[in-house]
C-alpha cells in the first residue's frame, strides 16, 4: 500500500504567534502517522516552520515557485530558494494562482519542472469550476490542464503528486462525493498511465473542503492517495482528525 500525503495548505492566513501554537500542537497530535504529513505555509514563515519542524515527521511546503532559477523578477521566490529552507513539497497551479494571477497551463507546466529540478516535489493542482463540471467538461478540463504538464516534463511525470481540486468546492464547505472525486482520479490516473510506466506511484490527492467528517469515506477511494487540506489545516484538531483518517 502506497504511504497517503496529507498536506495543509495554510494560504495566506497566520502570524508568528498562531504558527508556532498551531505547528506544535500539530506535532504533539501527529505521534506516528501512517500517512505523510506536510504543511505548506506563507514564504515568510519558511524560517519559522524549518525550525519548529527540525527533527521530527512534520514536512514543510510551499504554497508556490517561480518557473524562473533566478533573475529580475520582482517578488518571485526560485526552487532554489525554497530548497535552501527543507522545503519538500510545493503546490504549483492552485486554483487561486489560476484566477487571480492568471497563470496558464504552460506557466504551470514550467513550475513544475522548475519544482523538479530543485528536488522539491509539485503538488500540481487541477479542476474545473462549478459551470464547466454542469457542462459536462469535467474529464476534458482536468486532462487539458495535466496534458500540459505531462508535455512539458516528459517521464519526469511519475515525480510529481497531483491534487483534484474541483474550484467548486474549495472553501465553500461543498465537498465532491467520494465517487466523483475517485472518476476523476481514475481519469488522472489513466492519462498518466499513458504517460509514464511508474504513474501508480504518482500520489493523487483530493482538495476541496476535507474535512474530519468526510475524508475516512474520501481516502477509502482506491485512487485518493491523500489529501490537500485548506481551512481545517489551520485548526490543529480537524487536520489531526484528516491525519488520522490517512492509513
Ligand atoms: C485548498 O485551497 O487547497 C483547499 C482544498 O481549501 P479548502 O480545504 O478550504 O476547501
């Protein structure tokens, strides 16, 4: 069985003070778990979480990376950078990076190899909104956004993980039901499949309002390897919860 990835996407929520209380009561709940546990945190807190996290189970991310190794360009952060601070994963192409800072399937697709070639694994995010999943382009959006990152990154794919994020349910409290979530997984993981011999390694996850309550009958799915987990990650409880639920 494969070992499940429960991540915490923090976005741009903490302060100096919540982070510390939150990380450590994550640790002192976490004890030995079955799955692997990541928090993706606020660049400027990369410091703080590499430290608080020094010597234990607890993995650290980012919340995203530039396509660029170095350069002129302003407010970016390069792989490097991130690498520099333990950081192991990073979520690349999230929803929100998607709309409000129009990033493209092929700026995507650059992250992600930017991600590789630090040695940091992308937790690459796809999903269609509420209108295209009514439409009935569900499959055909999910495959359009990882066709450009199986394109760009060739048999380096079986490195990445992926998250199912449908926009509808990010944050709104509406969560996929455990048998859309895992059709769209096996669709995932069907293109992989053509893409690459070693695609039942790629952890796929489910992000879109987890919670305690539905992430046992979510990660019972065979093909939902884990979770990305937005606001019940900062409440150190309900990600306990969503850890537990992991094995
Ligand atoms: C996310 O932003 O990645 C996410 C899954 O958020 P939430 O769990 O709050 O829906």
């Amino acid at each position: 069985m494969k070992r499940k990835l429960i991540a915490g996407n923090w976005k741009m929520n903490g302060n100096a003070a919540a982070n510390e209380s939150l990380v450590r009561a994550v640790l002192a709940g976490m004890g030995d778990a079955a799955c692997t546990v990541a928090v993706c945190v606020p660049a400027p807190y990369l410091a703080q979480v590499q430290a608080l996290r020094a010597g234990t189970a607890l993995e650290l991310g980012a919340q995203d990376v530039s396509e660029h190794a170095q350069g002129a360009y302003t407010g970016e952060v390069s792989a490097d950078m991130l690498r520099e601070f333990g950081v192991r994963y990073v979520i690349v192409g999230h929803s929100e990076r998607r709309q409000y800072h129009a990033e493209s399937d092929a700026v995507v697709a650059e992250k992600v190899k930017a991600a590789l070639a630090a040695g940091i694994t992308p937790i690459v995010c796809v999903g269609e909104t509420l209108a295209q999943r009514e439409e009935g382009r569900t499959s055909a959006i999910v495959k359009r956004q990882m066709a450009a990152v199986i394109h760009t990154n060739g048999h380096c794919i079986s490195e990445i993980a992926v998250a199912y994020e449908p926009v509808w349910a990010i944050g709104t409290g509406r969560t996929a039901t455990p048998e859309q979530a895992q059709e769209v997984h096996a669709v995932l993981r069907a293109q992989l499949k053509a893409a690459t011999e070693h695609a039942d390694r790629v952890l796929i996850l489910y992000g879109g309002s987890m919670n305690a309550a539905n992430a046992v009958s979510l990660l019972a799915q065979p093909d939902i390897d884990g979770g990305l987990i937005g606001g019940a990650s900062l409440k150190a409880p309900d990600f306990l919860q969503i850890i537990a639920a992991a094995r």
